[in-house]
C-alpha cells in the first residue's frame, strides 16, 4: 500500500529524471508506459470478472454435492446415485473448463508484467541510439535504476484496480 500512496510522487520524480537523461526521446517510452497501464488495467478487469464467474459456477456445484449430501438416504433408497453424480460431474467440467480461462488470463498478466518493462526500456533506448545520441555505461545504468524505480509500483497497481 505505501507504494500505491507514493505513487504520483515517485512517477513525477522518475519520469523528470529520465526527461533529463533522455530528452525527448523519452516520449517514446511514455508512449509504451500508457500503453502497458491500459493494457494491464484491461486484463485486471477481465480476470475481476471471470472471478465473479468462477465463483458461480463454483457455487452452483457446492450446492449440488451439499443437496446430495444433505439427502443420502433418500439417494440410496430410490437408486439415484447415478443422477446426482452426473449432475456433480457436469457441474464439475464447467467449473474446470472456466478455470482454464481464469488460468490463461493469470499467464496473460504474468507475461504483460514481465514483457512490457521490458519493452519499455528497449524502446527508450532505441530511440535514444537512434537520434544519435551517445551512450556510456553511466547514463545506461542510471537510465535503468530509474526505470526500475518506475517499475516496482506499477506492476502492484492492477491488483487494486481490478
């Protein structure tokens, strides 16, 4: 939480720095920053949504198994195992089918979150080399403790947003 608090803080200090060292070709970074926000924000949403689904669907089959429980006797006696366990069974399958879903979109945001830093970097300094601007080991590690600081927060905030 404290870094969520500090965030507005830390981006304006960190994206003045780089402003500095880059100059204007740190748009091109900015550029890929928004886009990285926007697209974790997305699938945060998504995956929100299909937790609601999820546990649905979840529900629907405690429900069933607690019903066939809750009235073993009365199963037994009519013969109606065969029923109750299809019903558990066919609740079961949807329950899994959507959990590969649920899974798919986790996989999306643990590689959004590994890809885009990434990528944000690359682009930040490929614009930079390709305006001709020299490049010395100083300025590229100091570059890449600024992105750092950047980073850290930012792969925090869709978990609160979602």
């Amino acid at each position: 939480m404290p870094a969520i608090a500090t965030l507005p803080f830390t981006l304006t200090l960190c994206f003045s720095f780089l402003f500095k060292y880059l100059g204007w070709t740190f748009f091109a970074g900015i550029a890929v920053f928004v886009l990285s926000l926007l697209v974790n924000i997305s699938i945060s949403r998504c995956n929100a949504r299909n937790q609601k689904k999820y546990m649905k669907l979840t529900d629907a089959r405690i429900k069933v198994t607690t019903e066939s429980l809750n009235n073993i006797k009365m199963i037994k006696l009519y013969s109606w195992i065969n029923i109750f366990k299809g019903m558990i069974k066919e609740k079961r399958t949807k329950e899994l089918k959507f959990q590969f879903i649920r899974m798919s979109y986790i996989m999306l945001t643990l590689g959004s979150l590994t890809f885009f830093p990434l990528f944000l970097q690359i682009a930040s300094f490929t614009a930079f080399i390709g305006t001709k601007h020299p490049m010395d080991l100083a300025l590229a590690y100091t570059i890449i403790t600024i992105f750092n600081l950047v980073q850290s927060p930012i792969r925090m905030l869709p978990m609160f947003i979602g």
